[in-house]
C-alpha cells in the first residue's frame, strides 16, 4: 500500500521546526528514522496531513555522556532526537558510563533498523514492546519536549500514557531523552524472548542491582515489555532482601514479579505464558546484574557467568 496525500516539510532549524508543529498542531507528525511511522503511514493506519522531517537537524544529532545531568542530579547519557539507535549503540562514552543501553539496544530489530531508526522517535512512539521506553523507565529518565512556549521535562513514570501514547502534546517537539546513571556500585542487564532474534518480544526484562561495599544488595529493580500497556517498573528488594549477592534467591524476585504482572493473552503468547517468561528472565537477569556489579563478567544473551574475576 501507499500513504494518503501529505505535505512533507523540511525545516532547517529546531525552532522553524517547532513554529510548524505549532502551526500545524494535531495535522503533523515528526519524521525522524522514520522506522515505526513510515509503515503506519503505508499501511494507512496513520494519516497525518502534514510531515515534519527534522532529519536535517544537526543540532539534535548528538549522544553525550555527561558528569551533570540535565536536571542537575547527577551524571547521565543524553540522547538528541535526531541520534540513531546505531549511534547510541556504538558510541563508546555512553557505552562506558551507561552499559544497559548497549544490552537492549543490540534486541531492538535488525541493524539495519538501528542505523535508521532514532532512540528517541522509539521512545515517543510509545510502543510497550519497545526496549528503549522500559530503559528510560527503568532508569527514571526522562524526556524534553520544546514548544513554542519553551521547554518542559517528563519525567519517564508520567511520560508513556498508554499503548502508542505518550504525554508529548501537539505542538511540542521531543528534542532529546536523559539516561540518568544510576548511582553507586549496580549492575545492569538486559534479556528477553522473541520468536526470532529482531522480532517484538514475547517478553523482556532490563534489570538493575546495586550492592554496597561488602558485596550486600542493597537494589533491585526490574523493568518488562510486551506484557502491559505500558512499560512496567518493580522494585524487588522486598523478595530479596538485604543478604549478601551471591547467595540472594532471584527466583523469588521472579515469583514476585509473575504474580504482580498481569499481561494480556494475544496470538504470540498466552498470559500465563508471559507470566512464567517474566518469572525466569526476572531471575536471570537479576543474576546477571549482581555479577555485573559485583565486575565479573556475563553473558547477556543467557544471563550466564562468562569469566570469574
């Protein structure tokens, strides 16, 4: 199929951009990669009177690892709104300061959609399946949108509304998305489940683990895709408690979160399905972040033990 009729424009700065998005207000959409938008457009499932492409905004094409985050609170990983996934997943500062970004990145569709496709496009696409919205929620990141009235910050646990809806109004432009580093010793890890390597995920789950000097857990939170409709964040310390990393019970965080969690049933997977996926990858991937902090290296494909430091 084809798109309906659209105008297509090519502003040359953020704000001659913004003046059209206010302008045209509900009529336009934002072209960036262009890798979930153009597919909706083809197959007619969106229908935008206008196109804004930001595509030439060398100003938004930017990953940077700061000592100082945006907001002041601490060191982060910034994303501008024309940097592709590819940019983000190759970039060593982000990959040093922020290693999760690298780990679910490398799950987001085939390289040829990263080296087209925007972080920060993925994550007001809003789409529950997406890595990059529970990575920012998981996090608790945030995004900036810019208007005609100035710039405003969204916290993650307010940004995503619901199931290909975030809290970016008409009007506003998304110019950038703030990975804060977590603080401390923590570890991090990414795994899912899908059909086919690339493909959405039945079920996927980001972790973070932080533990003090004496190797206790003094952290643990976990971030799912694909079984709400919206990212979802749990903290699981409770389950886990307060005991040495090495000898935590995971599984129980795992228990936890299947029993919280209440996916629904679709043709790729049935809710209890998705319940016992989210049980064993929580485990895992929680394991794999514990070593993470703890510097030992793992796979993060299988959440194994690849070497003993």
């Amino acid at each position: 199929m084809k798109p309906s009729p659209f105008t297509y424009h090519r502003p040359g700065t953020t704000e001659a951009a913004v003046g059209l998005l206010t302008e045209l207000g509900t009529d336009a959409k934002v072209l960036a990669g262009g890798q979930s938008l153009v597919p909706l457009l083809n197959m007619r499932l969106a229908a935008p009177p206008h196109l804004v492409d930001i595509n030439q905004l060398q100003e938004l094409n930017y990953v940077r690892a700061t000592g100082t985050s945006p907001d002041g609170a601490g060191p982060a990983v910034v994303v501008g709104a024309a940097a592709r996934h590819a940019d983000v997943e190759r970039d060593p500062a982000a990959h040093q300061a922020l290693p999760l970004l690298r780990r679910a990145l490398r799950h987001v569709a085939h390289p040829t959609i990263r080296n087209r496709g925007t972080t920060v496009g993925s994550i007001v696409h809003a789409d529950p399946a997406g890595e990059m919205t529970a990575v920012l929620a998981l996090l608790d990141g945030s995004v900036e949108l810019r208007s005609a009235n100035g710039s405003r910050r969204v916290g993650a646990a307010d940004f995503f509304v619901g199931p290909l809806e975030s809290a970016a109004e008409p009007g506003e432009l998304a110019v950038s998305a703030t990975f804060p580093v977590p603080p401390g010793q923590t570890g991090t890890a990414w795994l899912e489940v899908a059909r086919r390597h690339g493909d959405y995920a039945v079920c996927g789950v980001g972790a973070l683990v932080t533990v003090d000097a004496d190797h206790r857990v003094v952290g643990a939170r976990a971030a799912y895709i694909s079984v709400d409709t919206t990212p979802v964040v749990l903290d699981l310390l409770d389950a886990v408690g307060t005991g040495p990393a090495d000898t935590a019970d995971w599984s129980a965080a795992g228990r936890l979160a299947a029993s919280t969690l209440r996916p629904d049933a679709d043709i790729h997977a049935t809710a209890e399905y998705r319940r016992h996926l989210a049980a064993v990858l929580t485990g895992r991937a929680l394991t794999a972040a514990a070593l993470d902090a703890r510097g030992r290296g793992v796979n993060h494909h299988t959440g194994e033990t690849e070497e003993t430091a």
